[in-house]
C-alpha cells in the first residue's frame, strides 16, 4: 500500500476511536471502516499512532487494542455533562417508546397474517349464505306440511310404547323364570338348552331395552 494511503487509514483510525471513545482490536478497527483499507495496512497504522502517542495501546495476552488518547479529549464541564445526561434519557424514552409501538405493530402483523383472507372470507360468506337458505326453505316445508303429527297423535304414540316396553320386560322376566326353574334339573349347560329348544336372547343380537 502507498504512502499515501498508510496516511490516509492512519487519519480514519484515529477519527474513528476518538468519535467512538472505546477500544477496539485492530480486526475490529479493520470490520468497522468496512474493509477500505488493507487489515496489515491497519494494524501497522495503529502501532505507528500508538508509538506516536496519538492513540492508547493495550495489550491483553497475545490481544492489543487501541482507544483514543483521554488526556487529548477536550474537557467537558458540568454543565454539558448535564445537557448529555438528558439527552441520553431522552433518547432512551424514545427508543423505548418506539420498541413498544414496533412490538404492538408486530402483534397487529401477526393477527393479520394468522386471519382469513378477503376472498377466502367472500367464499365462506356465499357459502354459509347458501345453506342458510336451504335450512330456511326445509323449516318453511316443514311448519307448512299438513301431514305433520299433532300433541294428541304424539301422546298416542309415547303411551302405546311405554306399555309394549313393560310388556316387553315383563315376558322377558317370566322367560328367565322358567328357564331357570328348567336348568335346575337340567344336566346339561343353559347355552346347550337354549340351544336345543330355540331361545334366542337380546344379549345375542346386542339388544337392550330402553331405559
């Protein structure tokens, strides 16, 4: 690298520890100017300033890094410092409002996102509306059918199966009553017997009565 150019990087190193006042590595001096100039081409800058007493050198181990000179800042007085300070709050409310409105903008992004879409939303309105219709028109030929049953014919029909359900249990108990008056005597097993006269039973064909 030219002369020139070693100048030139020396004058942004410089610049830029003082405007940022905090160290760095000469990689990451190198990564922060956005490789314009050569990483030997840096490294070699800030030994050179440093040796002039420009900037501060530090070594750490086998690490070096470099910061701005503080005793060739200039000083600040109470005042400013003040004036910084709030600034500083300032501008941390700031951020802090602005994050609040980023999140609320994400969570109104994501409701977006996870909601149905406009036309998804017209196809569903068509076809809810559709079978809206069709519940209507079959409740409307219901209510206007003149074959339908009334309370009297209801009742009728509740009382005649009320009474065929006890007559039901009342046969089925006076069956289980005399098969096991027959099984008493009977030297072979109830299955053989039901078998041998013809019983067939509800439990066979899953049947119960209604409660």
């Amino acid at each position: 690298m030219s002369k020139g150019k070693d100048t030139e990087a020396a004058g942004a190193v410089h610049q830029y520890l003082i405007k940022q006042n905090r160290p760095y590595s000469a990689t990451d001096i190198f990564s922060n100017l956005h490789q314009k100039y050569g990483k030997t081409s840096v490294v070699r800058v800030c030994e050179e300033l440093a040796k002039e007493g420009e900037i501060i050198e530090k070594i750490y181990g086998k690490q070096k890094v470099y910061c701005a000179d503080q005793g060739k800042l200039p000083s600040v007085n109470e005042n400013e410092l003040k004036e910084m300070d709030e600034s500083i709050k300032q501008l941390n409310d700031r951020l802090k409002t602005s994050r609040e409105k980023c999140r609320e903008s994400e969570q109104v992004l994501s409701s977006l996102n996870s909601s149905i879409s406009t036309e998804d939303a017209k196809i569903k309105i068509t076809d809810l509306s559709q079978k809206i219709k069709h519940g209507e028109d079959k409740l409307k030929s219901l209510k206007s059918a003149g074959n339908h049953v009334t309370e009297k014919e209801k009742e009728a029909i509740y009382n005649l199966h009320s009474k065929n359900m006890k007559h039901w249990r009342k046969r089925k108990r006076m069956t289980k009553d005399i098969l096991d008056a027959i099984l008493e005597g009977y030297p072979k097993t109830k299955k053989t017997l039901y078998e041998e006269i013809g019983i067939e039973t509800d439990e066979e064909y899953n049947v119960q009565l209604p409660q």
